[in-house]
C-alpha cells in the first residue's frame, strides 16, 4: 500500500511539472542564430537537401563518431556478455518447427528488406533516414532469418569485417576532410553536385553507406551473438 502511494505521488508530481512546463511554452516566432545559419547555408555550402543530414554528418560529425563508437561498446559488450553463456550445440538438436508461412515469408521478404535498407542510407542526402536507421532495417533483414531459421550460424568474422572495415574507412574520410577541405568530416572532398540528385553532398552519400553497413553489422552481430546462447 506504502509502495503503490509513493508511486501515484510520484506519476502526480511529474505530471504537474510536465502541466507547469507546457503551460509557460510559447514556441519560438523565428529560429534563433545557429538554426538560421543552418538553414540558409546548408544548401549552397553542403550540396545536401535534407537539412539534418547534413548537420548529423557533417557540422557535427564528431558526435555521430561518439555514437558510432558507443553503439559498437554495446555490440562488444552483448557479446563479452553471451560468451559466458552456453552455446547450443546445433548438430546434436533437433530442428526447431517453425511455421511455414514464415519459412516462406521470410525468402521473399528479406531482400526487399535489405534492398529497403541500402536505399534508406544512400539516400539519406535527399529523404529522411541516413545511416542509422538504414543498418536498422538491414539489421531487421537479419532478424526474420533468424526467426524464420532459429539454427542459422551468421559467421561472426565477416560480420566483424564489415564492421572493422566500414568503421576504419569513415575515420579516413573524416581525416581526409580535415587535409583537403575545411574540417573533419568536410563532404567537399568530392564534387557537390546538383542539388537534389543521388550523385551530389560531396562525399555525405559515401559516409551514410558507411555508417548503414557499420550500424547492420553492429546489430546483426548482437542478434547473433543472442541466438546462439541457449542461457546466460
């Protein structure tokens, strides 16, 4: 009783200063110095039409590299986890049923899963998505296999090398901006392009494909890593 009355005093007292705040919101009536600058500069300096993009990649690219670089702790770290766990022994289980609408399914969709996926983070440029959320839906590509078959082995040492490789070749493209253009990161080390077309933002499209296939394999890695361990 105690519990459950320190609970609701709680959920009250978040909702009155969640009420408080929202009552004294006024939205601001024009964008402030830095949202304005992004706003008229990133198409004429960056070559990119969508405006986030060009702010995740690019004027912050150091911080989408701490987030890459968190991302694969976590991966390491799932899988330093799952290691002390006892892994199935796949020759001497029997096959788990699955339902054959998934079996199916699954043939027919996951390629145009990881085709959805590669087309979200090569044009992350022009249409909302980008890297991240291209490596996702790769990565849900590699789910519905794993459903579809809960005894498939992914090899782990091509997973770590597409991983390795598309982390290592980001690096050098953002120190190749700081020795040819203005800054770490600096998608000017290529032509701009035309605005609006799949060849133009310099080198954004280059690096969102590199960050789609770091991000898949760093979560297909966690999800094998997980369907391989029978307990912790």
């Amino acid at each position: 009783m105690i519990r459950r009355a320190v609970v609701l005093a709680l959920v009250l007292a978040m909702g009155a200063i969640f009420a408080t705040l929202l009552a004294g919101y006024a939205p601001d009536g024009d964008l402030n110095l830095t949202a304005r600058y992004y706003a008229d500069r990133t198409a004429p300096d960056i070559g990119s039409a969508n405006i986030v993009t060009a702010i995740i990649v690019t004027y912050r690219g150091l911080d989408t590299l701490g987030e890459v670089t968190v991302l694969f702790l976590s991966a390491t770290i799932v899988g330093l986890v799952l290691a002390g766990g006892r892994r199935r022994e796949t020759a001497q289980r029997p096959p788990v049923p699955v339902g054959e609408l998934l079996t199916t399914g699954s043939r027919f969709l996951v390629p145009l899963i990881m085709l959805l996926g590669v087309y979200v983070f090569v044009n992350g440029h022009l249409t909302p998505g980008g890297g991240f959320q291209g490596g996702a839906v790769v990565a849900s590509g590699v789910l519905l296999m794993l459903l579809a078959d809960p005894l498939k082995h992914f090899s782990h040492r091509l997973i770590a090398a597409v991983e390795s490789v598309a982390g290592f070749a980001y690096v050098v493209i953002g120190v190749l901006g700081l020795v040819l253009a203005g800054g770490f990161l600096d998608n000017r080390i290529l032509p701009l392009g035309e605005l609006g077309a799949l060849a133009s933002a310099g080198a954004i499209p280059l690096i969102y494909s590199l960050v789609g296939l770091k991000v898949g394999a760093e979560f297909s890695s966690m999800l094998a890593s997980l369907s391989e361990t029978e307990e912790l």
